[in-house]
C-alpha cells in the first residue's frame, strides 16, 4: 500500500492563531499533526531533495484520515511565489487552511514576537526559506514597509488567490482570528464540517497557545555573546550549573502607531480588506468595531 501523504496545511498567517489551531486538531483522532508544527518544508526551493525527512515527521500516523502541519510561511507568496505550486503538485487533493487577522492588530503581534526571536539580530528567515531576506529594521514604523513579515504578509486577499489558482473553494477554508478568539469551539466545529470529521471536545483542547503577552527580548550584549561560540557556551554551562537564567528584558505589549501610518496602513490594504471580508462573508466593517 502506498504511503499515505499529507493532506492538511494550516497556512498561516503568522500571529492569527495557527498554534491554536494546530493544538486543538491535534487532539482529534483522525487527525494527525506534525511535530514540529512548522517544518518549513515547501519553502525552500530544494524540497524534493528533503522529502524523506520530511514524510518522516509522519511515520507514526495509523488510521488518521489526515496528516498535517501548520507552517505560516506558507501564506507568504509575494515573497516565494512557487509556494502554491509545490503543495498542489506533492498533493492536489490537500486541504488548506487559511486564518487571517485584523492587520493593525496583527503587525503589532508580529513586533513583539519577531522582536523576542531576534529578527532584527539574526537573519532568522533562513530557517525557513533559502529566499534572501535582509535583517528587520529596529524601528517598528520601517519593519512594516520593509520586513515581508508585516505588511506584505497582511495582503490575505492576494496570497488566498494565489492558492485558489490551483485549489477549488471546496477544499479552501478560510477564517478568522477575531472568531477563533471569541469563540474557539465554533470554528473548531467549522474546521471538523470543512473535513468531514465528528467533532471530539476534549479537555485543555480550547487552551491558548503563543500569546503575544508576556514575550521578551534578548539584551543586545548576550547576543553580541552568542556570536562568540566558546564564550557563550562556557556562560551557558555556568548558568546551567548555577540555575541562573540568561536575563532576558520585557517587550513593551502596547506599541503605538500615529494616525497617519495607520491612514497609510489601511490605504494599502483597502482592496485587500474588502475582498478577503467579503470571501469569508463578514460585513465590511468587521474589523472595525
């Protein structure tokens, strides 16, 4: 019999809620998900040289109906457009799933998170591409109109139709992270309907996963540090030793945007806004209340 492959990708985008969604479709008995949740897999261009260690991640699966991961940079097809392509042609009959957020709020989130990940140190995107992606600007205002993690990646209306060029509607779900928010057993239900799958409610399955909240950041001199392999591994093992750990500095949670970046925000995104609203049958003022 032939191996089964995957067949569901949650694709983003990235601070929408993947992680929950990824941690609650893990607990159903007909599904099963990759761990690591995202294996960065179809966004390097020598994915087929890697398929082996890729199906690996799966080798535990039984009877699941389906097998699936959940890697945002898969939502990112302005940035490696092949992206599509390459699921559709490893699996035409893949489900996709896509869960977009409201974009002020969302590039927000993406600050605090890429700001704890060290974005703006470390060329981290190399984790999850080969496409060349320079450092994050440390001003916030600059890493919205420069770093394809922010505004670029908030243009849900184009990178849902990039996937739609290869996969009907039928096998597209589209959601919604204020929903998820509000209520995360319904649109746990809309996922279960979307696969054809019998709802399993199970406890700690609703939990939320990698909040924005409480992140923190490196200091620039431990960083400055870990470029020094033998320094930092001889600190690593005296912290270790000690219990200490390696002080880490809070992000400021509320991060602020003047009325005309957000005007200008909104402006470029306002086709991609309608559009995407209008698909997933919300009002157009969805995102503004």
């Amino acid at each position: 019999m032939d191996k089964k492959k995957p067949n569901l990708f949650i694709i983003g985008a990235s601070k929408c809620g993947t992680t929950s969604l990824w941690h609650m479709l893990k607990q159903h008995t007909k599904i099963f998900m990759s761990t690591p949740k995202e294996p960065w897999f179809f966004s390097f261009s020598n994915y087929l040289s890697r398929l082996p260690e890729y199906e690996k991640l799966f080798e535990r699966a039984k009877a699941e109906k389906f097998l699936g991961e959940a890697s945002p940079i898969y939502s990112e097809t302005t940035l490696i457009p092949n992206l599509p392509q390459r699921i559709y042609n490893y699996n035409p009959n893949a489900k996709i799933i896509y869960i977009v957020r409201e974009p002020i709020s969302r590039l927000k989130s993406v600050w605090r998170q890429a700001l704890s990940t060290t974005h703006w140190y470390y060329p981290v995107y190399k984790n999850y591409t080969d496409v060349e992606v320079p450092l994050m600007p440390k001003n916030f205002k600059k890493a919205i109109f420069e770093y394809p993690q922010f505004l670029e990646v908030c243009k849900y209306w184009t990178h849902l139709n990039h996937y739609r060029q290869y996969f009907d509607d039928k096998n597209i779900l589209l959601l919604f992270f204020e929903d998820l928010k509000s209520n995360e057993e319904k649109v746990y239900r809309e996922i279960c309907k979307f696969l054809e799958l019998e709802p399993e409610i199970k406890e700690g399955i609703f939990n939320i996963q990698n909040s924005g909240k409480g992140k923190k950041m490196y200091y620039s001199f431990i960083l400055r540090l870990k470029k020094n392999n033998i320094i930092y591994k001889i600190g690593s093992t005296i912290t270790k030793l000690l219990n200490i750990k390696i002080p880490k500095k809070p992000i400021k949670y509320n991060v602020h945007l003047d009325n005309k970046t957000i005007k200008e925000i909104n402006s470029i995104l306002k086709i991609e806004k309608i559009m995407i609203l209008e698909y997933g049958h919300k009002k157009p003022d969805f995102w503004e209340k």
